[in-house]
C-alpha cells in the first residue's frame, strides 16, 4: 500500500506512516462522518433545534491548539447561515479567563471540539460552563470514545456526537480528525439541501488534488523555504491559522509560518517577505472577496521579493501563474465551506513533505520530546 506516493515500508522509516495515512484517507473518512451524522439525524435534531430557538442564544465554538481552529473556521459561516451570536474562543482563553468569557445569563450552547478529549483544558471548560453559565447546553464533537469529554457530555442538554475512529489520529499532528470535526459543524450549523451532492464533489476534488498535486507539492518543499506564510479571508482565515501550526509542528519549528488575511496582510505582517519565504493563498470563491484575494497576489507578483507565491484556487484567472497553482477540479461553483476541505489537505500534504525535505520525522517532529500528543503539565486552578 501507497500513501502520497511512498511505500509503506519507506514511510515506516521516515516515521511518517501514520501522518501520511491520516491524510490520505481523508474522503473516505468525510464519507463516514456523513453518514454516522445521518444516522443520528433525530437525535441530533432533539438536542439542537430547541438549543437554537432559544432567544438571544450565543453559541461558543472551543477547543484547543488545531481543535480551536475549527471553530476559528467555520464561525463566520455558522453566523452567516443562522444569523446568530457565534464566536470561536479557545479552551485556553476560557480556562484562563471564564469570568470575562462567559456572561451568566445569556443562554448559551457550548461547542467543544477535542480529538482525544483528554487535554485538561477541554474538560475544565466544559466544568467552568456548567458552574457559570444559568442556560447552558453543551455538544461535543470528538473522535475518542474513551475521552474524558466525551464521558461527561452526556445526560441532559448534552449531546456528544463521535468521529470515526480512525479519526482519532495516531500520528503527533491532527489531520483527519481536523477535517472529520469541520464537517460535522458545517453540517450541523450550515445546512443546505444540497449538502452530500457539494461533499461528493467535495471528496472527489481532494482525492483528484493528493493524486494530482503530491509530487508538485514535494518539488515545492524541497527547496526549505525558512518562513511560510499562509493568507486567506473569510472562513479561509482560521484555515490559514491551523495551516501554519501545521508545519510549524511537522518541521519541529524549523520552518517559521505565520498567517493572516490577504487585506491585514499588507498592515505590517508583509514585512515577513524574503526571497526564503514561501506565500500561500487561499482563493474565495465569492466574487466578492476573491477581488481583494486576486489583488494581494497581483501585488507580491509585481513587488518581486517573494521566493514563491502558491495559490490554491478552484477558479482560473489570468493572474494565476502556470506551476504556482493548485486548481481544485469540478469545485467551480463551490460555496467557501467546502473549499476549506481540498485547502487543508494540500496545506497538510505541504507541512509533510516540507518536514520530510528537512530529515525530519512526521508522527514523532519534537526532537526535544517537550511538545506532546496530548498537551501535558497544565495545572488546572480551583475556580
């Protein structure tokens, strides 16, 4: 068996087996994170519509580290969509800072999202909401059944709705569990009738874009840009946040990555550019935003101090140069959200092959050993 074109018994010796399998079988996974949500249809419905009928609802969108950022991702969807309070504050701002977080009396439904449910700060602000919050729900998207989260949410006005399990990644980095858990809040807070038809296209594209792209990609790593930059707007900012912790994390921090949008970009952040930094952008699909996309490209392209711009894009357009794109296929008319599926797998299939042009080892990067799996040596404080 192949994953992004190594053999198994070669990716063994990388130490990246794990990491590259995570990636690739992502489709699939998405396939049957629709249907376990299908299957729990009446429950889900049960536990959410009276939650999101309630007046002046605020909806908290939390976890920690990449699980932080998928909420950072879909919030701006979700309030588009239910035209709601929705705001993405990560565990380790509640759990630091509750009594400024949480407001007593607003009902509110706490959204957690954890892959392994273990990290101290995922189960302390699940127990702060519940201890200050008068009208609280709680949902909890997770992909470890055996989790400390997914234990406690459960009783009434909880709900804790499971990944499939081999979403809860055994490789150091999230991957599919990232994905598999953005899915589950597009398709619980963005609803629309042609939602599996747009997943299919959704699934194809990434599947189409690993095949197509790898070796691209890899040519791209191998030249070890030190800093790399990802840019997008809209939902694509958190996308563009968890895309740079990504290869941060891969490359142990030999690659410095930051992020930004394409329009606070230019308000100091540009100043990061060299001819050893790599830009990537995510490009909206909204004719809107994709004009203030298209035009930050058009200006690194004319400044000429960039050592490479890579563009990913379901949409041709004359700026967009031969050999700098990723052109998503049959994904044309795709709404944002979905596109935010295809751009994280190339920035993940980025983050690996960088690591790896570096000697680096994908499912174990900490040479030091202080960064862990599970974040460990956090003290939680009586409230």
């Amino acid at each position: 068996m192949t994953y992004l074109d190594y053999s198994e018994s070669t990716l063994r010796e990388m130490d990246a087996y794990w990491t590259a399998k995570e990636i690739q079988q992502q489709p699939e996974s998405w396939a049957k994170t629709y249907a376990m949500l299908k299957d729990n249809q009446a429950q889900i419905d049960s536990f959410l519509k009276p939650v999101l009928a309630k007046p002046g609802v605020r909806i908290i969108l939390t976890g920690a580290g990449t699980s932080a950022f998928v909420g950072a991702s879909i919030a701006p969807a979700m309030m588009k969509s239910l035209g709601a309070r929705v705001e993405a504050i990560p565990t380790t701002d509640l759990v630091s800072n509750p009594h400024e977080y949480f407001q007593k009396d607003v009902p509110t439904l706490l959204v957690s999202f954890a892959r392994s449910g273990n990290s101290p700060e995922s189960v302390a602000a699940f127990e702060c909401a519940e201890k200050l919050l008068s009208d609280c729900s709680q949902l909890a998207i997770t992909c470890n059944e055996q989790g400390a989260l997914y234990q406690r949410c459960a009783g009434d006005n909880k709900l804790a709705l499971l990944m499939p399990e081999e979403t809860n990644d055994k490789s150091f980095a999230m991957t599919s569990s990232f994905s598999c858990m953005l899915l589950s809040a597009s398709y619980l807070f963005c609803p629309r009738d042609d939602f599996y038809k747009q997943l299919t296209l959704t699934m194809q594209a990434t599947a189409s874009l690993i095949e197509t792209y790898n070796m691209m990609l890899k040519s791209v790593a191998i030249k070890k840009y030190q800093r790399v930059v990802y840019l997008g707007s809209g939902v694509s900012k958190g996308l563009a946040q968890e895309s740079a912790l990504k290869l941060l994390e891969l490359t142990d921090g030999q690659a410095a990555s930051s992020f930004d949008t394409p329009l606070g970009f230019r308000h100091g952040p540009k100043a990061i550019v060299n001819k050893d930094t790599l830009v990537v952008i995510f490009v909206s699909n909204d004719p809107y935003t994709r004009q203030y996309d298209l035009e930050l490209l058009a200006e690194l392209q004319r400044d000429s101090e960039v050592g490479q711009i890579l563009s990913i894009t379901a949409q041709d357009d004359p700026v967009l140069k031969q050999g700098e794109s990723v052109m998503l296929s049959g994904m044309q008319q795709a709404d944002d959200v979905f596109l935010l599926f295809p751009f994280i797998a190339c920035a993940q299939v980025y983050a690996l092959q960088h690591s790896l042009a570096l000697g680096n080892t994908p499912d174990n990067p900490s040479s030091s050993g202080t960064i862990n799996r599970v974040v460990q040596g956090v003290n939680i404080h009586a409230l």
